[in-house]
C-alpha cells in the first residue's frame, strides 16, 4: 500500500504565533504525545530572534528534553549562521533553512531579500551538512504573498531548485497564506518538478480559505509523497496577516487513511493530542475531524 509521510509542524508553526506565553511543560507534553502517536517527523522549534517571535525562544529548552538521536527526527528552524551556531550547541540533528518566492515577504520575515537570503542559506547549509546534520528547506509564497499577490510558479520553481542545489533532501512548498486551489498548485508543482524531484517535495498548506484539503488531493494526484500539517489545525504566520493555521494532521490522516494510504499514524492518537493542546490554550482544536470525533 502507498505510504505517504506527514510531517508535523504543530509545536513550531502551530505555537509561534500564538500570543499567550506557553509554558514549556505544555509544549513538551504535545511533543511526548505526537511522539507517541506515531509522528516520526516532529518540527520542535526555530532558532530566530526572540524579539521577531517570542514563542520559540525556549527552543534550546525543547530540545534539551528530547531525544534527539532516535527515531523521531526534531527539526528546527534556522535563518542564519547565527542561528545554526545555537542549533548544533542545543544538539540538534536536522535544521530547516526557509526562504520565500516572494520579495516582500522574504524581506519581511527574514529581513533579506531572496536573492541574498539564498546566499546565506547556502552558507548555513555548507555548514549544517559538513557537521552532519540534515537540512531541510522550505519555500513560502508558492501560490500568492500577501503583500504581493500571485507569485509566479516559474519564481518558485527558481527558489526550490536553489534549496533543493545547496543539499536540502526535502523542499517543503508553503502556501503560507492558504490561497491555493487545485488548479494554481498543479501549475505550482509542474514548474517546480520540472527542476526538484517529485519525491523530494512536500507540500505544506495553510487552510485560510478552506482549501488545503483540496490542495492536497490535488498534490498527491501529482505525485507528492510527503505533507507537513499542525495538530489541531494551530497556527498561522506572525508575517501573513490573516493566514490561519496549518491543515489539521487529522483532517489529512482521515483522508489519507480513507483514500487507503498508510501512514503509521495513529489517527485517534493524535486527535487526543489535539484535544489535549486545544485545551491548554483554551479553545476547540481546528480540525473538522477533532470536533466531529469530540473528546474520548
Ligand atoms: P536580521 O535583522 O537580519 O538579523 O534578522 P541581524 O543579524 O541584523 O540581528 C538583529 C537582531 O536579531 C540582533 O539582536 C541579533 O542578535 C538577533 P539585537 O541586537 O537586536 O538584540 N538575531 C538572532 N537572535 C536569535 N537567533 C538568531 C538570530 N539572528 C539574529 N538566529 C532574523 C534576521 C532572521 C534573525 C529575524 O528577521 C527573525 O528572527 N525573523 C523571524 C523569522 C521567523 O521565524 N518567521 C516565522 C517562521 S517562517 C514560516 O512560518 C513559514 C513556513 O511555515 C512555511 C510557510 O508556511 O510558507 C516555514
Ligand atoms: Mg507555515
């Protein structure tokens, strides 16, 4: 049966915009129960400025609790050399380096436009891969920028195949603002996988407008094996105005299970989880599936 791996960015891309302090006990609890779950693939952090995004700045504390030589692998988010340098002293194994196919934005959430920022990726990979790390990069704007609009899918393809040059195993493709449909993103993924294989593409949706879903039916119609999602559908962009979270990790397992792909998720684990983090920060969780399932 096919398998497809999801990725989970909850506890970084879910949390980092969310204005309450959250208290590291609660963020290594998600983490212990998405772990537990199944998620082989859990983003734990991101080695950035405090002042830009103040959730991550217990980055160094997440991952002192973990495991980080096991199974589940725990990136990080890293800009720049800096951050790289606080990434390996906090024992980290795999950093994701993430740019833009937007100017705007690029200059925005990184304060570097593209061209320069992928100067200094190129640098922050060279670096990771000679201490043996994995690198992982990330392209946001793949559809549209909210300050610029649509982004041609000839720009993404640019940036992905640049990532994809400086030793990335994976281009995550990040419809950060959600306004993707089917249409759009297979345009997206023909120019893209004309430069990156198919199979070292992810494709990574913000839900905004309802679409994500869609987005990724349409994704794997293309041949995307890999989807990164946010427990409880947490999250948005503290750069993306109005971006709403991830695509909810069980919205995306209830279709990839019902469509027969296997995942090694477990879908009603997670789906505590969701529960458990929605109830830390006082809310329902996101997710059609959380909310139709209820509590267990
Ligand atoms: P900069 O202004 O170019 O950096 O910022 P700088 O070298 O000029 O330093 C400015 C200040 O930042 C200094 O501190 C540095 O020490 C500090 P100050 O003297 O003002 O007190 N600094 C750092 N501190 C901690 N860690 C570092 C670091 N580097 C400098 N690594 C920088 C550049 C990238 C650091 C800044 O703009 C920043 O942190 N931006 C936040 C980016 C971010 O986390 N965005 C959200 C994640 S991206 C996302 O969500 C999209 C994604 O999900 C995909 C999608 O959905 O599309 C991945
Ligand atoms: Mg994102």
């Amino acid at each position: 049966m096919a398998r497809v791996k999801i990725v989970e960015v909850g506890p970084r891309d879910g949390l980092q915009n969310e204005r309450q302090a959250i208290p590291l006990a609660v963020k290594l609890a998600l983490i212990g129960r998405l772990a537990d779950a199944g998620l082989t693939h859990i983003e734990a952090g991101a080695f950035v400025s405090p002042k830009c995004v103040p959730q991550m700045a217990d980055t160094a504390e997440v991952l002192a609790s973990l495991k980080l030589d096991g199974a589940v692998r725990y990136p990080v988010l890293v800009p720049n050399l800096a951050g790289l340098e606080a990434a390996l002293k906090a024992g980290a194994r795999e950093i994701a380096i993430f740019g833009a196919a937007s100017e705007t934005f690029s200059r925005k959430n990184i304060n570097v436009g593209v061209h320069d920022s992928l100067a200094r990726f190129e640098a922050v990979a060279q670096r990771a891969l000679a201490a043996g790390l994995s690198v992982r990069g990330y392209v946001s704007c793949v559809v549209g920028c909210p300050y610029e609009g649509d982004v041609s899918p000839r720009k993404v393809a640019e940036v992905a195949a640049a990532l994809y040059r400086m030793g990335c195993y994976e281009v995550s493709l990040g419809d950060t603002v959600g306004v993707g449909t089917p249409d759009r993103v297979l345009a997206m993924l023909d120019a893209v996988t004309a430069e990156v294989p198919v199979d070292r593409l992810a494709g990574h949706f913000h839900d905004t407008y309802g679409m994500a879903i869609a987005n990724i039916y349409a994704a794997l119609c293309a041949g995307v094996r890999t989807f990164d999602s946010s427990v409880a559908g947490l999250g948005g962009c503290p750069y993306a105005r109005g971006a709403s979270g991830n695509v909810a990790t069980e919205d995306v397992l209830y279709l990839l299970h019902g469509m027969g792909y296997t995942t090694g998720v477990n879908l009603d684990a997670v789906t505590d989880a969701a529960w458990q983090i929605a109830d830390a920060l006082g809310r329902e969780p996101g997710s059609k599936y959380a909310r139709a399932r209820g509590r267990s």
